[in-house]
C-alpha cells in the first residue's frame, strides 16, 4: 500500500511505452444502474473496479442485487461484472422506520444515480456518505424528485437523505436544472424508461451537456434484454499519459495509450486533439472543450509559450474538493505565476520547482501532480492512495515509464503491490 507521502523520480532516460488504461467510472456506474433495470442478467466488460464502482455495486448488492465479480485478465483494475436484472424492481426496501442504509463514499455518480433509481422500490431507503459528499449539491435532483411525486427527506436537501419509493410514476413529469452537475438529468433518464418519466433538461445549452450525452447513448446502446456490454477505456485516466506524452515529447520521449477511447461518448476525449496541437489557443473552456481533463491541461499549461485562460469552471468549486483553489494553490507551491478571476484562472509560463502537494484527498489533483512529477523533480504528494476512487493502480503505471516512486519518509523506492492504492 501507499505510504502518507510519495516523492516522484523523473524517468532518467528516454521513455517509450504503451499505457493499458482501465475503463470508464462514468461508464461503469451508469451501466451498473442500467444492467439491474434489465430484464434478464447483462455482462459488463472491462468494468472499472475503483472505490467509486465498488462503492456502487455494493449498494445495489444491499438491495438484493447479486452481481458476480471476477478478474479481467488483460487489467488489473478491471472486472467482469456480471448483474442479474430484476425488470425494473428492487428485490429489498427498508420502511420508514428503518431504511435500508446504502452508504456511497464520495461517489457524486453512486449518491445521483442511486437517489433516482430507488424511487422505483417500493420502501424506505438512506443514502449517505463521506463528509464531502455531504456537502456537495443535491438539492435540483431532489426537487425533480418530488417533482414526478417522491417523498423525499431531507434536512438540507443533501445527504443524507431518506428516499420513500413507490415504484413507477407512468407520465410524471419534472424539470431538473443542470448548472450544478449534469449528474442530475443523467439519474433521472437512467430511470425514466422503467418509471415512466418525462424529464426536461435546463440550466444549460445542451451541446454543454457531454455527460448526458453519454448517458442517452448508453440507454440506446444497452441490452435491456439481457447479454454483454463492453466498457470503453476511461478518456479522463487517458489525458494524464496524453499529457505524460506532451511533457516527455521534447525529450525525444514517446507515450501512448491503449486501448484509445475513440467512441465520441466522453468529453475528455478532446483532450487528445489539445496535447496534439503545435501551440494552444489562449483560452479553453470546461463547458465546451474539455470537462475533467480541464485539470490536467491546468498543469501542463505553465509549459505552454503563452499564457493560457481555463474558463467556466464552476463546477470544479463543487466537486471531490474545491478544485479551482486547490489547483491555484499547489501550482503556485511549485512556481507557478497563476491568477484566479471568478471562475478564471490564467496560467503564465514559466519554470517549477518541486514541492509536497496537498491533495484535499481528490483523486485528480493527485495524479496531476504525479504526472506533472515525470518532468520537475522534488514533486512529493500527501495522501496518493486517494488514486483509488477511480484509478487504484495509476502509481503502477506512472512507475511504468520510467519514473521513480519513493517513500519519501524511509528513501525507499516502491514497486509492485507497495504502488496500488
């Protein structure tokens, strides 16, 4: 297991490698919701297996679910995930007195995805999480709830909540306002099919809404009468060795990925055509351009020749932590001339240093930084096994090409199971 703080060696020589990524969270939680809503028993493959989607499938396991898990042999941090649909039911409901506890960890996919889906039991149900979680935006979701005719409970309509399901709602109908999470209209259409819901989408243009792109899609795509579905490797993971790449490239290094999510269903996807351009544009956009990959073009961008404008960036105050601040903080422990103007941030280029990195316990601002260490030495990072909500093994990789990772408190270089989160 990882120690409290890492330090990250660059590669000392030329780097030629291939990354296997594991597949999408946003993927595999979504196909999860949906496999349990199928009619017959439905084979997910190269489904991720992180904190985030164990934190899923348990749940739905405490509602009676069974769902199979065995190795995928061509990825350690994947499974084959086989779940037996239920035709839309819940098979295990608490009652108001006593809810079925369902606990979701920081997962924003598991508490929306999960909030919706059991209004079609027909019970009581809790839904909590780690203090974070608690604080992050619930509350559109829960209004659409009670919209199509739940009974919701909650104190501050976030979680915990208590979630009353009485099964279908054939022609409910709700609005649900996206410009806190796209997470909230995705609940609601992974559910709407089997409850019987009109759901109406603002807060946002919709050629802003990747997220509920993919979601559509994978309604489309799924075998709702039961069968195999295959998980795309996840584009977000992709963009930190896309950017391990971009760093590496002036030394003659070459990174690539495989296998290369290309099905046009993940934003970040885009990512790979920004770390392909000769210069950058001035400015990108979260909302438009690039969704959770924003971050790591944040920390490549103090290598740009220019300086560069990250926009839109709301969301990012509101996520696993407050990730604008996080990001302006740690880049300027290491150097980094950053300016912050509302949901702005300018980076300037400019030469880094190393630096010990708070990483608020998010999973992204750990593996920006430890991508960012394949090209300053010194980078060290408080609390690496955070990785382990959506990428347990990223150290395994990020040691893969070259780079060193040690204890920093003993000196000891760490390798094999020392490396996994």
């Amino acid at each position: 297991m990882l120690p409290q703080l890492i330090e990250i060696v660059p590669p000392a020589g030329k780097v030629e490698a291939t990354v296997v990524l594991p597949g999408s969270k946003s993927i595999t939680n979504r196909a999860l919701i949906l496999a349990a809503l199928a009619d017959q028993p439905v084979t997910l493959r190269g489904a991720l297996w992180s904190e985030d989607t164990q934190a899923m499938v348990d749940c739905l396991e405490r509602l009676g679910f069974d769902a199979r898990v065995t190795a995928d042999p061509a990825e350690p941090a994947n499974r084959t995930i086989v779940v037996q649909g239920q035709g839309g039911k819940i098979p295990k409901a608490g009652t108001p007195d006593q809810p079925i506890e369902l606990f979701v960890e920081n997962a924003g996919t598991a508490a929306r995805f999960l909030s919706a889906f059991l209004c079609l039991g027909n019970g009581s149900y809790r839904v909590s999480g780690v203090p974070r979680m608690h604080e992050r935006p619930q509350a559109a979701l829960l209004s659409a709830l009670r919209e199509l005719g739940y009974r919701i409970e909650s104190a501050n309509d976030r979680l915990p909540a208590v979630i009353h399901g009485s099964g279908p709602h054939p022609s409910a109908a709700c609005t649900v306002s996206v410009a806190d999470s796209s997470q909230f209209a995705s609940a609601l259409l992974l559910s709407a099919r089997v409850g019987g819901w009109k759901v109406t989408v603002t807060g946002a243009n919709e050629d802003e809404l990747p997220y509920v792109d993919m979601t559509r899609r994978l309604i489309e795509d799924f075998p709702w009468s039961g069968g195999p579905y295959d998980i795309e490797a996840d584009a977000s993971g992709a963009s930190y060795f896309w950017g391990a790449d971009w760093l590496l490239r002036g030394r003659g290094g070459r990174v690539a990925v495989a296998p290369t999510p290309a099905s046009g269903m993940q934003a970040d996807q885009k990512f790979l055509d920004l770390v392909a351009q000769p210069e950058w544009r001035p400015s990108y956009s979260r909302q438009t351009d690039l969704a959770d990959s924003i971050m790591t073009a944040i920390v490549l961008a103090p290598f740009s020749p220019s300086p560069t404008d990250f926009t839109e960036l709301g969301r990012l105050r509101v996520q696993e932590c407050e990730r604008v601040e996080a990001l302006r903080t740690e880049l300027g422990k290491c150097g980094a001339q950053v300016d912050e103007a509302g949901d702005t941030l300018t980076v300037h280029p400019g030469k880094l240093h190393g630096a010990e990195i708070e990483t608020y316990n998010d999973h992204r601002v750990a593996m920006c930084f430890g991508m960012l260490g394949l090209r300053v030495p010194g980078i060290r990072l408080r609390n690496p096994a955070c990785v382990r909500k959506t990428f347990p093994n990223f150290f395994v990789k990020l040691a893969g090409l070259g780079a060193g990772i040690r204890d920093a408190g003993t000196g000891r270089t760490l390798a094999g199971d020392d490396l996994l989160a």
